[in-house]
C-alpha cells in the first residue's frame, strides 16, 4: 500500500468524506457510536418536538412531514459532531510532529496570513508569524527552555519593526501556560480585532525589512492529515 498523502483536491465529495472518516476512526474509535448517538437523541428530540407543535393532527402526512424534520435534524446534528471530532482527530495527528502548529495554523483563511518558520534554533525550535485582526502573534512550538529565549528575541524584533502595531505571544504545550495544539487555532481567533483590515497592509509591508535581513528558514514538511485539509473550506470566514 503507498504511504504517499492523499490530495483532497483530486478526490471526489463522497470519496473526501469516506477518507476523513476512515482518517478519524484510527485516533478516535468511538466515532462511529457518537455519530449514530447524536442522529438517534437529536433526531428523537426533534420528532418530538413536531408532534408537540401539531398534538392534534394523527394524518400520515404530518407524520412524514415530522418523520422528514426528525432526519434532517438528526443529520445537522450527525454533521455538526463528525466536524468536531475529525477536527480533534486531525489536531492529535500532528501532535508531536515537527512544524505541527504551523500546519494547525494553515486552518486560518481568510483574514489571515500564516508565515512559517520567522525564526528557529539548530535545535529545530521554530516561531511562526501570524498576522491578522489581533495584530501579530508570534507562535512558537518546540523545547520550553529554548524556544522562550527564542520567542523573547523575535518580540524585541517585531517591535521594533512594527510600532504601535501589538504583538502576541503563543507557546504550544501541554504545560501550564501553554496552549495545547487541539485548541491553538481557536486561542488565535480568540486574541481580539485590534488591527482594520486595511492596517494589515501596511503591517505586512514593514516586516519585509525584518524578513529581508534573515537567514532561510527551514520550512517543516510533511503531509496534513485529510480531514484538516477537508474542513479548511468549512471554517473561511469564521
């Protein structure tokens, strides 16, 4: 069997679908058991609450119209915690990866840019530029003790290229004090809109004489898990 990555791009809707599912059982077992749960209690609620709205009305067309409700309820609800799960399921995948967060980070779109590697260590420590709304974070992933000096040196960097702009600091982690890699996307969105979009411009155009002066950086490679690559089009915007 090839080990090469699979493209999104080249396979069909169903077939993307069945690939993160299969993706997702292999870190989460029990997905198929919430998926069938989840349509069953929500699908269940849902005819309920139909048959409640018309009490009265016993005509085998209000019950297949509550019938079809009860479905498509139970299928919002199905799609809604398959898209949760395969997204921790994609998360846990990268973990202990090199350049995992940056690849977490590829699932902010638009709004957003993603710079990887803006700085790193032989060690293979790595701090990562996202610029967006809150302004600029500067994510690092790699060993605690060497990547806080790391993450220290490119925010006296960033400052004094920048100005007034802010710059935010993320250490991926497990530890306290850390964000763990499951939660990092949602941590940077969560940072605030204290940039204009039209700010973001300009922001950009003042790091390239701070990029401009750096060494090459060594771009982690490496596949990204199906179901991440499946669900970028289903968070844009958000």
């Amino acid at each position: 069997m090839s080990n090469t990555p699979l493209d999104p791009s080249t396979m069909s809707r169903r077939r993307q679908i069945l690939e993160t599912y299969r993706m997702t059982r292999e870190v989460d077992p029990s997905i198929r058991w919430w998926l069938l749960g989840s349509f069953l209690v929500f699908g269940g609620l849902g005819m309920a609450l139909f048959r409640l709205v018309l009490p009265h009305n016993d005509s085998v067309f209000s019950w297949i119209l509550a019938g079809l409700a009860s479905f498509l309820i139970g299928l919002f609800a199905v799609i809604v915690v398959f898209g949760r799960r395969a997204q921790r399921a994609a998360f846990k995948r990268l973990e202990g990866q090199l350049g995992a967060a940056a690849r977490a980070l590829t699932m902010l779109r638009r709004g957003w840019v993603v710079e990887e590697v803006v700085g790193f260590t032989k060690q293979q420590d790595m701090v990562h530029r996202v610029v967006g709304p809150p302004g600029i974070v500067l994510v690092a992933e790699g060993n605690p003790s060497r990547v806080k000096q790391l993450l220290i040196s490119e925010h006296r960097k960033h400052e004094r290229v920048v100005g007034e702009y802010p710059v935010h600091e993320v250490l991926v982690g497990n530890d306290e004090g850390q964000v763990p890699l499951t939660k990092l996307v949602q941590h940077v969105r969560k940072l605030g809109r204290q940039v204009k979009p039209a700010e973001i411009t300009e922001l950009r155009q003042r790091l390239r004489a701070l990029d401009a002066q750096r060494p090459k950086a060594p771009i982690p490679r490496g596949p990204v898990p199906t179901s991440m690559k499946g669900m970028r089009g289903n968070l844009r915007g958000r």
